[in-house]
C-alpha cells in the first residue's frame, strides 16, 4: 500500500513526494487530472456498451439463406437417448433424473454424442457442441424437427402474406454473353457474380465479366 503523509488538510502519497525530490509538483500530481477522470469513465462505458452487444448478438439467431438437411425426430427419442445414457454412464445412471447429468467429462459427451448421430442419422454441428450441457439439452436438439427448406422458402410458402410482398424464387440472373436484355447493356459491368452456395452452384453458374484493359 502507499503510505500517506497527512500535512495541514491534504494527504499527499508517497509518490507524489518522491517526485518533488526530482522536479516539481504539479497540480495534477496532487488533486488528479479531471482529464484522466474523464477518459477512464468514457472507458468504463464502453466497455459496458461492448459487453451488453455483445450479450445481444450472441442471444440472436442468426437466420441465413441457406439449406440443411431435413430432419424428422421419431417418437421414441427421449426413451432411446436414456438407453444411450445407461450404456455410457454405466454406474452413475440414475433413472430418475437421468435428463440432468451433466455431459462435462468429453470422452463420456463423445461416446454418447456418437451414438446419437448413429441411431439418428442426424449430425449435431461444431455451433451446438457447447449448447448441449446435460442430457435434458441432447433430448431438445434431437426432438426439434428440421425441414430442407431455407427461410425465404418457407415465407414463400405463407398464405397470409401482405398484398405488397411478392417473392420470386425462380428469379433470372443476368449472364452478358447469352442475355439481350436492354439491348445487352450491364448496370454492373465491371461486378462479378459469385455463386458460393454448394446447393445453388447447380443451378446457377458464377458469372466473371472481362475488366476492360484501359479505361477511356
């Protein structure tokens, strides 16, 4: 700790002291800098501000365009899994709260895991790993049902869309060399595009524009 030296009605530190012995003490070394004040409680906001977006983002589902394979639980899914967890927890099985043990041994989370995805036929993701914590998790993600149909898909699918959204699946792309569209003329003349989708590349082809060498 730094020892105070208590002179008349101000306290001064240690190394303030020290400091007088080699220059002078300034006005700031004494009563603090309302500078440096400010600056650490702007620090200590954003910091805050980081933390709480932080939070936001990682409670968000993130929906993107793309397809998954579909999946359909079967009825029997809780009574398999506790078959599974008897197998692998051997003597730590207990039939009556079986859904709480924690899968926090890894050689114990990929033995059961493994055997889920080979009975399921219905892999579990590198994003979900670290959601799965108990056997209670493993129960919900194997009983959630998945279709192979992305989001745009099933919002095309909506009866009660409003009159003002209208959404073409089967959209044309513009290819320069084959289109005559506007007499062949580009918006984007100079823009690639790029299919990167696995599933959408059979369908459509990547469409890379010549650059003109010297631009006038």
């Amino acid at each position: 700790m730094i020892s105070l030296l208590r002179v008349g009605r101000f306290s001064f530190s240690k190394s303030i002291l020290e400091t007088s012995t080699r220059g002078l003490v300034s006005f700031k070394d004494i009563f603090g800098s309302k500078e440096n004040s400010e600056v650490a409680e702007t620090s200590k906001q954003n910091e805050n501000l980081i933390a709480t977006d932080f939070e936001a983002i990682k409670n968000t589902e993130t929906t993107r365009l793309v397809r998954v394979k579909a999946y359909k639980p079967p009825e029997n899914v809780e009574q398999l899994i506790k078959n599974f967890c008897q197998e692998v927890f051997d003597k730590n099985f207990n039939d009556q709260n079986f859904k709480s043990l924690l899968l926090s041994d890894p050689g114990l989370k990929f033995n059961l895991l493994t055997k889920c995805i080979s009975a399921f036929k219905h892999n579990i993701p590198n994003t979900y790993l670290n959601d799965i914590k108990n056997v209670q998790d493993l129960i919900e993600y194997y009983t959630t049902e998945l279709k192979d149909t992305s989001p745009l898909e099933d919002i095309y699918q909506q009866q009660d869309l409003p009159k003002n959204i209208h959404i073409n699946l089967e959209y044309n792309r513009f290819v320069p060399e084959t289109d005559k569209f506007f007499n062949g003329k580009d918006a984007f003349p100079e823009r690639n595009t790029v299919v990167t989708s696995l599933w959408y590349s059979k369908k459509y082809k990547s469409v890379n524009k010549k650059k003109p060498y010297f631009i006038k």
